[in-house]
C-alpha cells in the first residue's frame, strides 16, 4: 500500500489574538481582573468607546483604576489620557490618580491633582486625605502636611480614625513627633494601626526611650500587639541596648512559634546584634530559612558595630556566595568595615561595585565611601566623590573636613568649610571637631580660638569634652603648655583622663617635666590603671635626661600590675587582612622576622639607631633591641615590602599610638626603599615619604 502524502498548506497558521467573547453587562469583573496587559485594555477601551459606554462614570472609573493602578507603571501616561477625557471627575477618580502617582514615586503630580480638586470644589472623602498625606510623608513636606490637617478639620474628619492614622504616619515620618503624638493622644479611639504608626514615627525619628514606654503603656492597657509592632520595639532595644526587653520579646516568639516570620527574626538578629550579642545573633541568623538581603545586612552591621570588622567582611564574602545583591545598608556597613580596618582594595572593589549596579550614590551611601576613603588615607578620592555627590548634607561636609584634618591637609579642610558655609549648610558639633583638629595640625592657634568661640556665639552650640580636647591639643601642640594647663583648670565641665592624656603628650612633645608630673598625677586619681600615662611620664623623664625616674615610673608600672596593651597592626593584601601582633609567636611568621632583619639592618646602615625606651619593660638588656625591631607595625611594614611590587604604597592600621622608635624607623624605611608607607594609628593618619612624615614628628 502507498503511503498518502499531504500537499502542503497554501497558507500560514495565523497566531491566536486575544478576543472578547460576549461584553458582560457590568464589565467590571473583565477590566478589574481579565485586563492583563495594555493591549488587554486597550480592546475594552475600544468597545467602550464604540458603544458610549465610556460614558457611565463607574466603568470609566474602572477602566481609569486598572491603567493607573493595576498595570505596570508604564501605563501612567495612558492613565492620565482617560482621565482627562472625564467630565468633572468626581472625587474616585481623583483619588485613584493620587494613589496612582503617589505609589509609582511621583508624589508632587499627587499633591497637584490635590489642589486642583480644592480650584474646582471637588469634594473630598476619607481616601482623598490618606492619599494625599502618603505623598507628602514621600516628600517629608511637613507644611504642606499641616495645611491639608487644616482641610481635614475644615472638612470634618477630624475625628476619622483612617485619615488620623494617615496623619501620624506623616508627621512622625516628617520629624514632628510631638505633633503626631498630640494627634495619637487626641484620637477618640485607638486601633492597632494608630499604636503602630505612633511606634513606627518614634523609632525612624530616633526616639527610642520614647518608643519603650509606649509598648510599656500599650501592654498596660491591654491593647493587643502585631508583628509590625515587635518589629519598632526591637529596633528600640538595640539602640538603647535593652537586652532585657529583647529577650522578652525572643521568648514571646519562641512561645507564639513565630519564628517563621523573617522580618520579626530579622529584628531579634538586629537587636541582638546592636547589643553586643553578637553570637547570639549569629546563631539565630544560621537558623533562618531563606535568608534575605535585610537579614545579611543586619548580621553584617552587627559585626561592623561590635568592631569585628574582619569578621563582616567574610560575612560579606559568603553573602556574595550566595547570589544575593547588596543593597545600600549592606554597602555602608561593609565600607565601615574597611574604613577600620584599612582595607582599601576591597573598599574599592565595594566602589566599583556600586557603578558597575548603578546603585543611587545617596547621602547615606555616598558620606559612607567619603569617610572610607579618607580613613584609608585616599585623600583625592575622598574629594571626588564628595564632588559627584548629586545631594550632601552637614554629615557629607563634615566626614570631608574631618578626613582632610586627620590626614594632615588642615588648610585644605578649612577651604571646605568655607564653600559649606557659601552653600548655606550650617556646621554641627561634630564639623567643629574636624575644624579645631585641622588647626591644631598646622598650627593655627589664633584661627582654632575663632572657632571655638564661634560655636556658641554664631551655632550656639555648647562646646563638649572633644571640643575642649582639640582645644587643649592646639595649645599644646603650639608649645603653649602653661596656656593649656590654665585653659584645663578653667574649663566649665570636668576634666577627663583624655584631656589630661592630651596636655600629657604636649609635655613630652616639649619635655615639661613639671607639668607632666602634675597632669600623671590627676590621671592616675582618675585611670589608675592606664599604662599609656606611665609610658608617656616615663618618655618625658628619659627625654629630659632623667634615666633614673624614667626606670623608676616603669618600674611603679610594673608594681601595680598594669601591663602595657599589646600593639596589633593590619595590612591588606590582594583583598586579604593580615594581622599582626608585637613578637607573635606563630610558625608564619618566619619568613616576617627573616625579612624584618633584613629591614633593620639596611635602616642601620642610612643611620637608624633603636630607642630601647619604647621597648617592653620584661624584656633583658640584651633584647631590648630585639624587642622594638619586633613591634607590629614593623612586622606589617616587612611583610608588605616582601609581598607588593617596588614603589608600591604600603598601608598599615594600628591599634596604638606609634613609639617614637617605630616613626623613626618607618621615615628611614620610606626612603630607603622608597616606598611612601602610610599609618593610621589610634590617634591619626601618618603619610612617611622619602624620609619625612605628615605630622611633623609631632603626633
């Protein structure tokens, strides 16, 4: 038998379009729920258009709610088409354009078609006035927010617990808390949302005692709690460090087997975090199903705040493992991260990252790299991303000023002031910190009193312990020592141990031996068990020729039991932290020592000579000189020249104030290997090159 073969078809298959099967006589159902896309909708608008009934106000209505709201954001411009065709639009359609353009990110056309509503006498419902405060909380438009409040007492609904739960939402969003708490107290009856919003508005405006005695004033009245609610008060706790609170709410999600809520677990890992319990949070965060971005990002913060910096980077690093985006608050806890530790490769990497996603450069963000940049010793590139910063704030100022002070550039932060102060920013207490350190860096003894004294008298603001510190640091660094003993005894608050422990390192800068003892001796009735204070007495004696009493305080050190902090320093390598710790003792570290040996000696042969002073006070004779070789920042220093490329810039972070043997030896380093080695110590940045350093020998 033949097979029969089919002639092939003389024409294509045409593809399926999507038809109307019969028009229901309320096409509400078909537009609200069948319209899918805009073709979908434009079909049902076609058929309204051809048979007038685009004339019912309700289908039209309909029609207008499905393009401004239920199709993507796209649509918006099509929305706006069908809503101008309307005949006095009634009150529904404007408020689902206001919603519309409130929830796709265009409050101000929200807030427009709010005053048109008011030139044509449209009247206004409930769902008009919550839309409306939604796009002024978007805006923070607090006056405008006030005059719509006038409206909503003019109109009646002053007593409408929807429009008042919006209104405090608003003004708590806006920073008028009291407001919005006069608003929450005023209201005739209080749901869950009200509670919420009241919560909600004292957490984000930082008024976390404010937001615990609330719960605690909730749960007196018997008032039933949310996850949402939880949510507020765990934030509080962390901030206030409330671990008691905390672990109260922990037991009341184990006990309501809540446990499978991530934004809920996510708080206690926050809160847990925030108040130094950090491994608890870990633990938590280890059980969560599913972790998402906010979850990874509270866990990193914890660390970064805990200062386990090392540890949220690796946390960083098996985020990234695991596929999931950073988003803005991952971004500044990691930068914060390498911001302390120094660690300016991976720093950059976050940098590059950030382009690459074309991730929004914020305040937030943007301050973030300033800080991280500027902590890294990266002065020009601290300024250029202050300089493409779409929006800066006093914050943004003043992380640049202080960052310019603490790498030694003080005329240069003192023109940045200048500019903040043309574009109309006001300072802030912390911008006067930055100012009175780049004084006190160049020697600007006369411009750092102006300052000063212009704080109360132009800001008013009242200066506090650090002002008075960089005060007393400008004196002292200017050889006004007597000057800054009588400034001291003046001062209107009590002294503390840091302002003591500043005139005392002016007294070893300029060997008063006098006042040295004096200030040791108000230390020591406040810190009796600082080691710092006796080292630095102890360098003034042996400074000013006095061996013997410089012995005798070591050895009064050593009596009492105060053991010097061991000296630690960190230098990151091909995105890798290295640490190292004063004479540590560790099967790697020969190839350091062999390479250290090899540093001091060439250091000896361009006329280094070691300062057994700044040497351990355990340590024999004979290895005191071994024993300053072995200090960490020179550990770190020799590693680096081993494992970088001739004439690549080393970077160390230390955890202590340099000796003066380890400055020494680093300018001595810098130019005969001629290498520019820069050292952030506990005090300030030292930029070493070609055998000089940034702070003048003074630091």
């Amino acid at each position: 038998m033949m097979a029969t073969t089919l002639p092939p078809f003389p024409y294509k298959i045409p593809t399926p379009v999507t038809t109307i099967p019969q028009f229901p006589e309320n096409p509400k159902t078909l537009i609200l729920k069948q319209c899918k896309t805009i073709k979908d909708l434009n079909q049902v608008h076609a058929h309204l258009l051809k048979t007038r009934r685009h004339l019912d106000p309700t289908v039209i209505e309909n029609l207008l709610e499905s393009a401004a709201l239920l199709l993507p954001a796209t649509t918006m411009d099509y929305a706006l088409s069908i809503f101008d065709k309307i005949e006095d639009p009634d009150s529904s359609a404007y408020n689902t354009m206001i919603r519309a353009f409130t929830a796709k990110q265009v409050p101000q056309k929200a807030l427009t078609l709010f005053k048109q509503m008011l030139e044509n006498a449209v009247p206004f419902n409930e769902f008009t006035f919550a839309c409306t405060l939604k796009a002024c909380s978007r805006l923070r438009w607090r006056k405008e927010g006030k005059q719509i409040h006038a409206q909503i007492v003019k109109c009646g609904f002053g007593s409408n617990c929807l429009v008042l739960n919006t209104l405090i939402h608003v003004y708590a969003n806006c920073g008028e808390v009291k407001i919005a708490r006069k608003v929450f107290d005023q209201m005739p009856k209080r749901d869950i949302f009200a509670w919420n919003c009241m919560l909600s508005g004292y957490a984000k405006s930082g008024y976390y005692e404010d937001v615990v005695k609330l719960f605690y004033e909730m749960r007196e009245l018997g008032v039933g709690f949310n996850d949402i609610t939880l949510v507020s008060v765990l934030a509080a706790c962390g901030r206030l460090a409330d671990i008691e609170l905390g672990e109260w709410i922990a037991g009341y999600i184990r006990a309501n087997v809540l446990e499978e809520n991530k934004k809920l677990v996510t708080a206690l890992v926050d809160m847990y975090a925030k108040c130094a319990e950090v491994d608890k949070a870990q633990s938590l965060f280890d059980q969560m199903d599913g972790k998402d971005v906010v979850a990874w990002s509270a866990m990193i913060s914890g660390y970064n705040q805990a200062g386990r910096c090392k540890e949220a980077l690796v946390l960083f690093s098996k985020m990234q493992k695991a596929n999931l985006e950073p988003n803005e608050v991952t971004m500044v806890s990691v930068l914060s991260s390498c911001a302390v530790l120094g660690a300016l490769e991976t720093g950059k990497w976050v940098h590059l990252y950030i382009k690459k996603k074309r991730m929004k450069l914020t305040v937030t963000l943007g301050t973030a790299l300033i800080d991280f940049y500027a902590k890294c010793g990266v002065v020009d590139s601290a300024i250029e991303v202050f300089q493409v910063m779409p929006l800066k704030n006093v914050y943004s100022w003043t992380a640049l000023i202080q960052g310019l002070a603490n790498n030694g550039h003080g005329k240069r932060a003192l023109e940045f002031y200048r500019l903040m102060r043309e574009k109309n920013v006001e300072p802030n207490d912390v911008t006067f910190i930055g100012l009175l350190s780049a004084c006190s860096h160049v020697g600007l003894v006369d411009e750092g009193r102006e300052f000063f004294d212009s704080m109360s008298k132009e800001f008013g603001i009242e200066p506090r312990m650090e002002h008075y510190g960089c005060m007393v640091d400008i004196l002292g660094r200017a050889a006004l020592i007597e000057e800054a003993y009588q400034f001291i005894k003046e001062m209107p608050i009590q002294p503390n141990a840091v302002i003591w422990r500043t005139l005392l390192a002016s007294c070893r800068a300029h060997i008063n031996v006098e006042i040295g003892k004096e200030v040791v001796e108000h230390l020591v009735s406040l810190e009796p068990m600082h080691c710092g204070d006796y080292i630095l007495l102890s360098n003034i004696y042996a400074l000013a020729g006095g061996w013997e009493d410089a012995i005798r305080t070591r050895t009064q050190m050593k009596e009492k039991g105060i053991k010097k902090t061991p000296g630690c320093s960190w230098i990151e390598l091909d995105g890798e932290i290295y640490e190292f710790l004063a004479e540590e003792k560790a099967y790697r570290m020969k190839e350091v020592y062999s390479a250290t040996e090899d540093m001091m000696e060439r250091i000896k042969s361009a006329g280094y000579v070691p300062n057994i002073a700044d040497a351990r006070l355990d340590a024999e004779k004979d290895d005191k000189e071994t024993a300053v070789s072995h200090h960490s920042e020179k550990l770190a220093i020799a590693f680096g020249l081993i494992k970088t490329p001739p004439g690549t810039t080393i970077r160390i972070s230390k955890n202590l104030r340099v000796c003066t043997d380890c400055h020494n030896a680093t300018k001595i380093i810098s130019k005969v290997y001629n290498r520019e080695i820069i050292v952030r110590d506990r005090n300030r940045f030292h930029h070493f090159k070609e055998g000089s350093c940034s702070c003048n020998d003074y630091w």
